[in-house]
C-alpha cells in the first residue's frame, strides 16, 4: 500500500461514503475549464480504484489533492460532510516537528522544502460544527494557514509531485503513528479564537429557539428546563449543563444548542461580551461528552439533586417499578456499582493499605482483603499524602499476594523479578489535586477517557482546599454534591478515604472528622478502627442490606501482605469488650461471640456487678431505639 493511500485510510477510516481525491491543472488558469476537477469514489468499495488512481498520480503532471472528511453525497460540499475525525492544518513555514508535545499531529508531510502539512486523529468523531470551530482553534494556536481548517479543505497527496514549483519536488510522507488525540482534552487546552478573528456572519447563524424547537420532538424534562421562570441559586451552571446534554443526546447541532439554551434562565452568560462564544464552547463540550457515553448515562446529572422544574405526579407501584435494575456489587456485600462512600478510620488504621488493596482487587477481578469477590473493572486510584516510594512499595507487597509480581530462580543459581501488572489501574500522586472545578473537569475527563468505574481519593482532608469540614453547607455544596455530580455523569463509584477524630467514640461513622453531612452523603462504607495489635474492627454500611461487621487480622506487614478475615466466636463478652476502646452495644457482642441476647445480658450484669464494665452511653444501631453501649473499665 501507497504511503498516500495509507494517509487517506487513517483519515477515512471507520466511515462510508463519498471521498475526494483532486486534480489541477497548472498549465491553465482558474477560470479556464479542466483547471480544477473532483473526482468521487466511494468508500470503502471502491478502495482497489482509489488505489491504482494514486499510483498512476505519482507520475502525473497535474497536482494531486485530497479531502481529509467523508461526505454523502457527490458534491463536496459543507452540508454533506458525516461525523468528522480528524482535524488538519496547511502548516506552511511552521516546522511539525517543532509542535509542543502534546499537539503532535498523527501525520506529516512535507509539501516542498520548507513547507509541511499536517492531520490529527481523533479518538472519537465529532458533529461538523464542532469539528470545524476546533479545526479553527488549532489552526489559529499553532499559526498554520487561516484559511486551511474549512471543512471542503483539501490537503496534497504524499507521493505526488508540486507543480506550483520549476522543480516539481515530491510531496514526502514524514512519519504516521497511530497516535489519536481527545477533543475534550482539546476543547480545554486550546485557546478561543477571539470574535475579532472570526468571520462574523458566523456568529449570525444561531438559529431561533421555536424553530428549533418545532423540529425536535423534547422530552418533558427538556421542555421544563427550557420554559422554567426562575434559576434557583447555585444550580444554575448545574442545569445549564444539563440542559445542553439533553440537547447534543437529540441530536442538536452546536448552533441549534445555543439557539435553545440562549433565551433560557440558566444562561449564566447573558449579557457579557463573549456570551455567544462561551455558549458555543459549553455546546461543543456537551456534543463531544454525549458522543462519548451515550447510553452508559440516560441523564448528566443526578435526579436526587435537582430542584423539581417538570410536572409530578404519582405513579401506581406497578408503573414505578417498571424499569426495576437489581443491585450490581462491584464488591460483593460491601461496595454496589456507582456507589459513593468512605473508608474511614483513626490514625494508623490501614486505611490507605485497604484502599490499595481495593484498587488492586477491583482492577484484576480478584478478591479484596482475601475474601470479598470483586468485578473487574478500570480504576483511577488519586494519592496526595504519602510519598511516591511508600505508594511503590506498598502496592508491590499488595501486587505479590495477587500473584503479580513474582520471583523467578534460574538453573545456575541467579534469580530474576516477573511483573503482571495491570495496565487499567490507573495512578496520580501528590499533584496536588483539589476538589474544585477545574480540577473535576479535568478528572471527568479522564474518568470518560479510560473508561473508570472506580475512583479513589486518598485522603479528604487534603484535597478539600479551604473548605471548612465542620461546616455542612460548606462541605455539601463544595465536596460532596460536585463529587456525587461527578458520579451521575460518569456512573464511576467513589470511594474516599478519611479520617477520625481523636476523640471519636461512638463508633463508625459517627467518628469520621467533620460535618454530619459527610455520614449523610455515604452509600457505602467501610469504618475502620483499631481493637488489637494488628487487628482492624470493620463497620461495613450499604443502603442495600444490614451487613455486620467484620474483624480483619492484618498480622505483622514486613515484607508481604497478607490480611484475612476472622471470627471473634470463640471469644467471651469481656474478651471482646477489653479490645474494643469505643465499647460495643448487645447486638454487637451478638455478632462477635455467637452468644445469644440473654446470655449476653446475664455475663454483662455480672461483669457490671464485679466493676469490671460499666454503661458508657447509648447509640442507634438500626431503626430501633438507641442501644446502651458496654465499654471495659480496665
């Protein structure tokens, strides 16, 4: 295969429909007929064609052309241009190789010495207005020719020869990688063209909000957004968001987007002097993110956090119960799919061991602590407070107990390490990441990129910024709802690890450090605390099922990791109570020793007797009323 051919396949690929290769004549001028032809082919049947078209081009005395975008129809005309992905440049006098790192383009050519061209895979298609308004961007970033980035271009075919020249030099393809670029990263990283650079008729073009809308069918929660009165305080950027989402799902062009959202009372931009641009950004994003999840998320943002703008009305339990989805565990009888919550505990506590033991578990399928069976799935696990060496070896020892990482003795003697680690946990240490906008933008990104469905955050405390933790409305608005925002437009789980306070001791969540909102927002958990040398106390919470706790032996962490779950069965009522310093109600002691209710009752008020426990307050351990709490004197 041709090094042209080899170009236009990257750039056509995945599609069908009509493609373009080009003549002109340079013996005649523009107006003379035969100065310009196009000629159509369809792709990818007619392939063999386009080929021997090519190979009998390296020797024409006419300059060959082609079109990077995949049309449907013979005429190659803006309006019959398909989903688009690729971006191209006329890159004249600037050099590719001289691009910054992360605007490398796939390919590059050099059209005559000193002048180059260039296309840039992308890894997922876009609509034409997008693709043509981000093709501008490029263009105008890296200085390439303005007028290169249309989406009629046509670029010159490697191989061929440059008429334009005396010498005719040979157009050489410079390299082509596999190389894909992600337009959302794109869309963020380049800069706006400013609206005294564009050709204004553009920005004439945003059509009316009825037209628009009699040419859609909208769902009832669309319609709400568009026609409600009042934008309560807060939300707006919320459901803005939403909005234009619902929107691109619809199939609305970016210009169409903007028609609709522009009158409406969640846009946060009216009346500033970049509104049309702003809006115009904000529906590229919306096109390029539904592209991308469409139908992994019915909806961008969580039902549970919207203020009610659609009509209500009841529902019999056989209508409401008609699109009924059984519990999936990501980890069984712990951790639900898309579930947010903690892992929680005091100082010293394993909990970031644990939390590398669930990423490693849940990223090769394999059973967490040795017992709880996971699904396998992507994992981005965010670290921000031990240091890079401490992280390394950890996840080693955790690595070595899942059989990732191996030792393997050679016949004379020498050894040699064999590692298996899985390339779909991914890893950010001490970047300094923040729960804030831009950082959460960014982490959607790579969330949607890779494919998450488990993120871990290590720990709170150094990731809230200046959020006041004791202060719910703070940590509601600022942590928590962003965070569970995040999950209902990515579907990833959450867990964060936090911690305790010192003087916490009423048990679980009850202890975590901050506001109350925080035991609020959890729907899965894991609360940690110390009862022994090397022995964890595990309060395992899900909205799906009462799950009693577990005790976890961690046993001596040397140069291996090894924990296991055990049974305090064996154990008397004082036994159990002596190990526990936030003391533990009769349900609890149930669970630990396999006693019954009124033997409990009767071994606690003979220990009571002797002076050896003593009542240490009550707290709520189902819906009940609140239990006492027994707790060692000694």
């Amino acid at each position: 295969m041709s090094s042209a051919l080899d170009l236009c396949s990257a750039a056509w690929s995945d599609q069908d429909g009509f493609v373009f290769l080009s003549l002109r004549d340079p013996s005649k001028d523009k107006d003379e007929q035969g100065y310009w032809r196009d000629i159509p082919f369809k792709w990818p049947q007619e392939d063999t064609r386009i080929s021997e078209f090519l190979e009998k081009a390296k020797q024409s005395k006419r300059d060959v052309y082609w079109s990077p975008n995949v049309f449907t129809s013979r005429r190659r005309s803006r309006d019959e241009v398909k989903a688009i992905s690729v971006l191209y440049a006329d890159l004249d006098e600037v050099n590719p190789k001289d691009l910054p790192k992360h605007l490398k383009p796939t390919a590059a050519w050099q059209t005559s010495p000193g002048r180059w061209q260039a296309m840039w895979k992308l890894d997922r298609p876009l609509d034409s207005s997008t693709q043509t308004q981000l093709n501008q961007r490029l263009t105008y970033a890296i200085g390439a020719d303005r007028g290169g980035w249309d989406l009629t271009q046509v670029l010159r075919t490697p191989d061929t020869h440059n008429h334009k020249y005396p010498d005719s030099p040979t157009v050489k393809l410079l390299w082509m990688n596999g190389h894909s670029l992600n337009p959302l990263t794109l869309i963020d990283d380049l800069p706006e063209v400013e609206t005294t650079q564009v050709d204004r008729s553009e920005l004439h073009e945003i059509p009316d909000q009825k037209n628009v809308m009699r040419r859609y069918q909208m769902t009832g929660r669309t319609r709400s957004l568009i026609r409600a009165k009042h934008a309560q305080m807060g939300v707006r950027s919320d459901r803005l968001w939403e909005l234009e989402c619902l929107l691109a799902e619809k199939g609305l062009s970016a210009e169409e987007i903007v028609g609709v959202v522009r009158p409406t009372v969640w846009n946060k931009f009216a009346g500033r002097h970049d509104e049309l641009r702003q809006l115009s950004s904000e529906a590229r994003k919306a096109l390029t993110h539904v592209s991308s999840v469409t139908a992994k998320v019915e909806s961008p943002v969580s039902e549970d956090s919207l203020e009610v703008v659609e009509e209500v009305a009841p529902l019999s339990w056989t209508t409401f119960d008609s699109d009924h989805t059984p519990i999936r565990w990501m980890v069984a009888d712990l951790w639900g799919e898309g579930e947010v919550g903690f892992i929680s505990g005091h100082p010293k506590s394993y909990k970031s061991w644990l939390a590398l033991d669930l990423a490693v578990s849940v990223a090769t399928g394999t059973r967490f602590l040795g017992s709880f069976a996971t699904r396998k799935h992507n994992v981005l696990l965010i670290q921000e407070e031990d240091p890079r060496p401490i992280m390394q070896e950890r996840l080693a020892m955790i690595g070595a107990s899942k059989d990732l990482i191996g030792t393997e003795v050679h016949k004379d003697g020498t050894f040699s390490m064999w590692y298996d680690l899985p390339e779909n946990l991914f890893i950010i240490s001490n970047q300094g990441f923040t729960i804030n906008e831009d950082w959460l933008e960014q982490l959607e990104v790579w969330i949607t990129e890779r494919d998450v469905r488990l993120l871990i955050l290590d720990p709170l405390m150094m990731m809230g910024g200046d959020v006041d933790e004791f202060k719910a409305f703070e940590v509601m608005t600022k942590i928590l709802k962003p965070l569970k925002q995040l999950r209902a437009r990515t579907q990833a789980a959450i867990a964060v690890v936090h911690h305790h306070t010192k003087s916490g001791g009423q048990g679980g969540a009850r202890d975590m450090y901050g506001s109350v909102a925080l035991w609020a927002w959890e729907e899965a958990a894991l609360h940690l605390n110390v009862v022994g040398v090397g022995t964890i106390l595990a309060e395992r919470f899900s909205k799906h099922a009462l799950l009693p706790p577990v005790t976890i032996e961690i046993g001596e962490i040397k140069d291996h990791w090894s924990p296991r779950l055990s049974k305090l069965g064996s154990k008397g009522v004082y036994d159990v109570l002596a190990t526990m310093e936030a003391g533990a109600t009769i349900d609890e002691l149930m669970t630990f020793t396999a006693m019954g209710r009124e033997a409990i009752d009767r071994e606690l008020k003979k220990l009571e007797k002797d002076e050896r426990v003593e009542r240490a307050g009550k707290r709520r351990t189902g819906q009940g009323r609140p239990s006492v709490i027994w707790r060692s004197k000694e």
